[in-house]
C-alpha cells in the first residue's frame, strides 16, 4: 500500500503508517484473499478495467470486517499498469442483517429461492423438498427459465424484467418443473432486493397443483 486515508485506519484500527508497512494480503482474510488476487491479476493483465468484490478484511484487534472494494486500475499513456485504486465501505451491519434474513428463510415453512442475473443463487431446504432436489448443487448457479414450462417462459420474462426494474409481483400462478421431470402449478410472489449493482430476485413459492386439480 503506497497511500492510504483516516477512513480506512477508522475502518481496519491502524494507523496510517502501520497501513503502508503492509500488504493487501497482510489484511485480508487468506480464504478470501485467493479470490480478491484472482481479480487483481485480471485487471493488471486489462481483462477488466475494475471490479466491486465483497471480502473480509483484518482488524488490528484480529477480528473481520466485511467491506465492499471497488477496484480500478490506473494506467499510463502506455496502457501500462502503474497501480489500482481501492475504495473501502464497511459492510458489516449489512452482512449481519443478511445472515439474519437468510436464517429466517432457511427455517421458513415457505419454499424460497434467490436470483441473481436470471440464475439460482440459493435455496432453501423447503425449497429442495419443494421441487424434488436433494442437494443444493443441483440447483445452485442454473438459469431459473430453465425450470419454467416452456409454454409459460415469454410471460415468465416478462414478470423477471419487472422485478428486476424494481416492482413486485404477487400471487402469480405459474409452472414450475421439477429435477424428476415433473411440473407442478406454483403460485409465487416475487420482490427485487438490490445487491450494490442490480436488483436480485426474490422468490417465495406455494404449490397448488391440487387446488388446480379441483378447479
């Protein structure tokens, strides 16, 4: 670290001068650091101009704290690396707030999933009962269209595009598949969650597939 400000010695407990006897890897959790590295070798090598990573930092008393760095690269007329710029937030109550949601969510009685960028982030274990999954790794990273009848998927799109603008959706009745082959008639309701770029999506979901039946 060549030059650093108060605000990040507020964040992290040293000062200024034991900040520049230091490197990013001396203050960064080591399981983190290995994707936080990945990320700086892009973009000294120019595969990304920047980049917003969420990643633990070490306190001086050597406890963590969750931050949002945003990473640029500055370069000279050459198009050569000379060195990045790395803004600091303190995310920690934010996290905390998190991890309380997603405790709620996983002991929910309701089937709930997340989406971020059109694909499944998480599931919870309702959820896996839900649509016949035994293990998360099924599901997790897949694109949620891939799941919805194909006769409902230009509709479903469009209710996406209006959560992902910021609007909520409720009671919707759609066609969820199942891993088994299966579909069911799933009513969901949707609200967005913004995630620091974009909206996530998220899901909670009813089976009525006997309620269809009596209608």
């Amino acid at each position: 670290m060549l030059k650093v400000n108060p605000s990040l010695s507020h964040i992290l407990g040293f000062t200024e001068n034991e900040l520049i006897s230091l490197t990013l890897r001396d203050i960064t959790f080591s399981e983190d650091f290995v994707k936080l590295d990945d990320y700086i070798s892009q973009l000294l090598l120019g595969k990304i101009s920047s980049h917003q990573i969420e990643t633990r930092l070490l306190h001086k008393h050597n406890y963590g704290i969750w931050t949002l760095l945003s990473i640029s690269l500055v370069q000279s007329n050459e198009g050569n690396p000379l060195y990045l710029i790395i803004q600091v937030q303190n995310i920690t109550e934010r996290k905390k707030v998190e991890e309380r949601y997603f405790n709620f969510i996983e002991r929910s009685s309701e089937a709930m999933i997340i989406i971020s960028n059109r694909k499944i982030q998480y599931i919870n274990e309702t959820g896996l009962k839900f649509l016949n999954i035994s293990e998360k790794e099924e599901i997790i990273g897949k694109t949620v269209i891939d799941f919805i009848h194909p006769d409902k998927r230009n509709i479903s799109v469009n209710y996406i595009n209006r959560v992902e603008a910021g609007e909520t959706i409720y009671r919707i009745e759609e066609i969820f598949g199942r891993v088994d082959g299966k579909f069911i008639n799933v009513e969901f309701t949707a609200f967005p969650v913004y995630n620091g770029e974009k909206n996530d999506m998220h899901v909670i979901m009813k089976d009525i597939s006997e309620k269809k039946k009596t209608e």
